[in-house]
C-alpha cells in the first residue's frame, strides 16, 4: 500500500471503460473490418490503462517494471496482431460492407453458416482489389 | 481498498464474456477469431487484478507476461494459416 491507490482505482476504472466499449463495438458494428477497427485501438488503449493502475496500486518495485514491462509488450503486438488478422481477410477475399448496403448481419437478409464452416459467406467473397476504391 | 479491486475485477470479468458473443455466432471465420483475440487481451488485465485479490502479484504478473505472448503469438500463427484460397482454386495473393 502506498499513496498512489486512488489513481489505480481511477486508471482501473477507465481502462475498464474502454474494455467495455471495445467489447460493445465487437457485438454491435456490421462487419469484420468495422468490428475489428473497435476492438483493435481501444482494446489496447484498456488494457495499457488498466496495467498502469495495477502498477501504480503497486509502486517502484521489480513486479511494477514488469507490469510496465508488459504495457510495452501489450501496446507493440497488440495492434500488429489486428493487422495480421485484417490482412488475412482481406487477402482471403472478405468483401467490406459499404454504407448504403444491407447490413450483412441481418438474419432475414441472407443465408450465411453455409455449413462449411470455412467462413467464406460465398456471397462476401470477391477479388482482393476489385473493390479497392 | 481490496473490495474495490475485487469490484473491478468482476466487472471486468462481465466484459470478458460479451465478445463470446461473436465467437459463437461470427458470421465468418475472422469474426470468430476476432472475439477470441479480443477475450484473450481482456484476460490478461484480469489476471493482473486477480493477481492484486489474491496478493500474489509477483507471480500473476508472470502468467500475465506468458498469456499475453502466448496470445500474440497464437494470433500470428492462427492469421497466417486461415488464409483461405478462393473458391475456384485461385492461389491467395502474397504477403509482401
């Protein structure tokens, strides 16, 4: 215990904040690149706000440099591991939603779960850079 | 100042389930594997606060380090391999 625990509570609180818009933007956005845009920045943003805190709860020791230790880690790979995934779709031939189209999650829309289960919504695959615009 | 934590940390621990959402009804592969990135990124700020409940935060923090590489990793090598070839047997376009 040290003098420093209301602004773990605070950083904590926040960090929490920005978890739970991440997780709200994953469930609620229309498509994968606009669901992986929400959770890509502001899922970091959370987590280096929450280990923040925990290092401030716990003070300049040798666990606080490994808490700081991971904040760096967490904010070098995490959006690397988003752009992996991203490229990955794109490159596999996911087609983004364009504003103006029906939103591709609607369940009275279309058929998806074509029971392959290769992820490929045969209606969502399209060249990569046909569309690039 | 520890039921604060503990507070928190159940929270947290409600905000990790919603991205399961996505898992099970992902439209696409990719949606699925964004809500497993997604849980596994919120973890590790919950075993740091576990860590703090428990008092044990020398040793949480090193699973938390090991959870957080094991996860980037795993991201990495779950994206380069669900690189799906097109239907028609096109090859993926590659990486440069």
């Amino acid at each position: 215990m040290n003098g420093f625990d209301g602004l773990a509570l605070v950083l904590v609180a926040a960090g929490a904040l920005f978890l739970l818009v991440g997780s709200i933007g994953v469930v609620r956005l229309p498509d994968f690149y606009t669901r992986i845009h929400a959770v890509g920045k502001s899922d970091t943003l959370g987590l280096v706000l929450v280990v923040l805190g925990i290092a401030a709860h716990e003070g300049a020791s040798l666990t606080g440099v490994k808490l700081v230790a991971v904040v760096v880690f967490v904010a070098l790979t995490n959006p690397v591991g988003s752009h992996a995934l991203v490229r990955s779709a794109y490159v596999s031939g996911l087609r983004p939603w364009f504003k103006g189209e029906p939103v591709p999650e609607d369940p009275t829309a279309d058929h998806h779960d074509d029971g392959d289960d290769d992820g490929d919504d045969d209606s969502a695959v399209a060249e990569p850079g046909e569309d690039r615009r | 100042m520890e039921q604060a934590f503990v507070v928190e940390a159940v929270v947290l621990a409600v905000i990790i389930v919603i991205p399961a959402y996505r898992v099970i009804v992902g439209p696409t592969l990719f949606d699925r594997l964004l809500g497993a990135g997604a849980i596994g990124t919120k973890t590790v700020a919950l075993i740091c606060l576990v860590g703090i409940i428990f008092d044990r935060l020398d040793m949480f923090v090193d699973i938390a380090v090991g959870y957080a590489i094991l996860n980037f990793i795993g991201n990495l090598a779950i994206a380069k391999y669900f690189i799906v070839p097109k239907p028609d047997g096109h090859p993926p376009v590659e990486s440069r």
